[in-house]
C-alpha cells in the first residue's frame, strides 16, 4: 500500500479524491464537514474495516482508554503486562470510582500465524481492535483514525478518552493523583485537547522512521500537538475529529496529525490545555532513554513515562507494581 502523502496529484485528482471521501462519509450516515481553515486539495480517505471487535462500550462506561499497539510478538507481551499491571480495568475502576474500558488498536498482521495468535487474544481478553490496513510504521495514523471511527460509533456516550501508547508506562499508586483533574474533564461542556506539548514539529531526519516531510503541511508552521504518550480527548467529539481528519493530508506521524487534525476543527481549536513539557533522561551511549510527563498540578512526581524499550519497560513495570523501592541505575533513579 502507498503511502498517501506520497501522492502528487493534479486539481482534476483531487477533485475525484474528494468525491470519493465525500461518498464514503454518506455510506457511513456520517455528515462531511469541512475544516474552518482552508480547504487542501489533498484528502485522506479513509477505506477500512473492522477485522477483530471488542464489544461495545457499556452504558456506565465513562473512561476509554485506548492505546495504540503493534501485531508483532514483543508487543504482545507489553500488552500482557500492561493488562496485569497499571492497565487493568478493575484496578483503574477502582482507583478512579468508575467504570472504565480499555481497547488496543492495531492493524494488520505480517503473516497467518501472527494474525492467528491475534485471533486468539482477541477470544481470550476481549479487548483488540483491528483493522484491515498493513501495521507498519507508516500507517501509524490509520490508528488514529481507526479508534476515533469506533469511539464515535460504538463509545461516543463515554465522559472521557485517554489515549496512550504501548510503551506508555503509568505509575500505578500516583494514578489517584489524576483523580481530581479526571472529574472536572469529565464534566467539560466544550471540546477538550489535552497533553504534553513536544518542543519540535516532527523529525526531518529522512532516514529516521519517524521521517516527516516540511512539504506534507502547506502551512508556514505546525499547531500544538501532543507527545503520543497520552492525550485525553472527549469521545462525543470523535465523528468531528475523524471528519476533520479526512481533510488532512496523511502524514505518517500520528501525533502530529491529530494536533493539525484538531487545528482544522474549528470548535475544538480553542479548546487545547497543556500539561507540561516532556522531559528526557539519556544514557551517554543512546542505548536507552525515558521520557516523564508530570501534570502541573503534581509537585516533584512523574505519572507517566515513555520507555520504548521492551527489555527495561518489563523491569520497571515490574518493581513499580511488586516493590515500593526506587530502582537505581547508573544513569536514571526510578
């Protein structure tokens, strides 16, 4: 599949583009809004299915959490720990004094025996959303637009969506300490975009996997857009969002998609609230790294954490959730 912001089209293609985006919207019973700011001639439509569901959101859920993930092993693994760590739906129930659902979103599988291993989980939790687009790196906005579609059709009547990444990884005895900030969220009469600003547009590094283009936004600068780490967005705003972003050039960067998405979308522009700036600790030979998000409401704690990689996230979900001491390295204290 091409990568669709490759695509360099005449005003006569996008016009057919634009038709077509058009038609699937009506097919779907969803209305085509157009962005406030100026139309692109370049569209995103989007043509996929559900694969593998989880089942609806119930009528008292009033927390989403979906998190992004990949079909291969390793990440399997992280969503096991996750889901007997700080992502479980009892334990976060409990803490936050109501109902929560939690969903991964991913895409196609490489080979058979991966997507019969996916199948699997998906009998055996409950909690897999997949849809029908190759899971690679460049598709990674697909993602996106695959849990703002369900959310809008099947948890839209939910207060709250916190989006994260698999490699997020949450303190679970400071998540009381978001309690407070969660309510009053909740209860938001307009549109909220809620997360931890990154210093930079994107990386312009072409051999960087991350690689984002300057020409992919016409516009001199990009918006505010948040650290993939976790975001919080109100679902009855989902289908508005997902409109928005079928006139957003497709860009392989999630996170700065969602914030250009958001920018287009007039009534949610107004709306952004920043938690902190990310903060990131190095080794010296680049082999690893973590990045802390701190709410500003917290003095001197970190809640959540991006530690991409598998091997080190293992060890410190872990200790966090078996041990109270603070683990020490050479290079990072816990």
């Amino acid at each position: 599949m091409l990568l669709r912001a490759n695509y360099k089209v005449m005003d006569w293609k996008a016009c057919v583009l634009t038709i077509m985006s058009s038609f699937t919207l009506l097919l779907r019973g969803a209305s085509a809004a157009k962005p406030s700011e100026t139309q692109y001639y370049f569209v995103n439509p989007y043509n996929y299915d559900f694969v593998l569901q989880t089942s609806q959101c119930s009528p008292d859920v009033q927390l989403l959490i979906v998190v992004h993930t990949s079909t291969k092993l390793e990440y399997s693994k992280r969503r096991m720990l996750m889901r007997n760590t700080w992502l479980n739906e009892m334990t976060l129930s409990s803490i936050f004094n109501l109902k929560v659902k939690i969903t991964f979103f991913l895409g196609m599988a490489k080979d058979s025996n991966d997507q019969k291993r996916l199948e699997y989980e998906s009998e055996m939790y409950s909690d897999l959303v997949q849809s029908d687009f190759n899971d690679t790196v460049p598709h990674n906005t697909y993602k996106a637009m695959s849990h703002l579609l369900w959310t809008s059709k099947y948890c839209r009547h939910a207060s709250l969506v916190m989006k994260v990444d698999d490699d997020t990884l949450v303190r679970t005895k400071r998540l009381y300490t978001l309690f407070p900030a969660i309510s009053k969220w909740m209860k938001s009469e307009v549109p909220l975009y809620i997360g931890a600003e990154l210093p930079h547009p994107g990386n312009f590094t072409a051999l960087n996997k991350y690689y984002l283009p300057r020409k992919l936004n016409m516009s001199q600068s990009y918006p505010t857009w948040f650290h993939g780490v976790v975001c919080f967005l109100l679902p009855k705003y989902a289908d508005t969002l997902f409109n928005s972003a079928l006139y957003t050039r497709y860009m392989q960067a999630d996170d700065t998609f969602l914030g250009i998405a958001v920018s287009k979308t007039e009534e949610m522009s107004v709306s952004i609230h920043k938690l902190t700036p990310v903060v990131k600790y190095e080794q010296e030979d680049n082999s690893k790294f973590i990045e802390k998000i701190k709410p500003h409401w917290l003095i001197g704690k970190a809640v959540f954490y991006h530690v991409p990689q598998t091997e080190y996230y293992i060890q410190l979900a872990m200790i966090d959730f078996h041990e109270p001491k603070r683990l020490r390295t050479g290079w990072y204290l816990w």
